[in-house]
C-alpha cells in the first residue's frame, strides 16, 4: 500500500468517527466494511444483493457527504486546534515545573482561551 492509500483510509477513518452517525445504517455498513474490514466491492455487492456499481456509487456519496460535514461543521479541524493547544500547554507545565517561572502561568491561561473559544 502507498503512503497516499494509507492517507487515504487515516483520513476516511478519521471523517467515519466524527460524522459516520450521520449516514443511514445501510451506508455506514457499506462503508465500514470497505474502510474498515477491507472486503472487496464484489463481496459487498454479493452480501448486500447490490451490483458493485451500486457500491462503488455509494461509497463515493459517502465520502462526498463525510467531507461535505466536515466543510460545515469543522469539528476535525477544531478537535486538531485544541489538541495542539493541550500539547502546548504540557509542554509550557514541564517548563513551569523546572523553571517556576511565572510568566509562563499566563501563556497557559492565553492558551486555555484559546481552546474555549475553539
């Protein structure tokens, strides 16, 4: 597999967990069985009594509707921010802990700002 494929399927994993709900259960069995079970449209196509097609089509709705989530709601990209914000934070308390320097008590408290307003 090429890293672009492993990329790929991160990013379609990663746009399933924050918005698969909102697909219908018929789509998102579907689309956990390509992303994640790795079977092939043809086994897809014979369990489901659907033509491969008909998968392929559907998968490629999904995915248009997962990114589609994301451009609206953006909660991948808010979840990213604030983690980087936390990263930040620890790395800013281990300084703290070694150094005792009170300045970097407000750099903490801008950080958490931040993520409030995130």
């Amino acid at each position: 597999m090429e890293n672009n494929d492993i990329e790929k399927y991160i990013n379609q994993g990663i746009l399933y967990d924050f918005y698969g709900k909102l697909l219908t259960e018929h789509q998102q069995r579907i689309y956990e069985d390509v992303v994640f079970n790795d079977l092939s449209l043809s086994e897809i196509a014979e369990n489901e009594g659907i033509s491969r097609q008909g998968v392929s089509d559907l998968i490629k709705r999904c995915n248009k509707s997962l990114v589609s989530y994301e451009e609206k709601l953006g909660l991948i990209k808010k979840f990213d921010e604030t983690k980087s914000y936390v990263k930040e934070i620890q790395r800013i308390v281990k300084i703290y802990q070694d150094t005792k320097n009170e300045e970097l008590i407000s750099k903490i408290e801008e950080l958490s700002f931040k993520i409030l307003d995130v």
